[in-house]
C-alpha cells in the first residue's frame, strides 16, 4: 500500500506580501482615480526610507 499524499495547505491568512501589495495596488489606484499622490508618494517614501 502506498503512502496517502497530504493535500496542500489551505492559505486562510495573508501574508506580510500579500498585505503589503494589497495596499500598494488600493493606493495606486486611488491616486490614479483622483490624482491626488500625496498617500501613494508616502507609501513610496517609507518604503525606500524604512
């Protein structure tokens, strides 16, 4: 008899990642939409300075 085979994982939590580019993509596309880029430029910032 061969050994059972486990199923993958289910993900039931973002990651950090995952998180992080969920708010890059919400802050993107706000400042797109309304061309306002002072939240975008400090996500930005914080990124490169942090």
């Amino acid at each position: 008899m061969s050994p059972a085979v486990k199923p993958p994982p289910v993900l039931t939590a973002a990651t950090d990642a995952d998180t992080a580019h969920r708010r890059l993509v919400r802050t993107f596309v706000a400042a797109a939409q309304t061309g306002d880029l002072t939240e975008l430029e400090e996500l930005l910032a914080a990124d490169v300075t942090g």
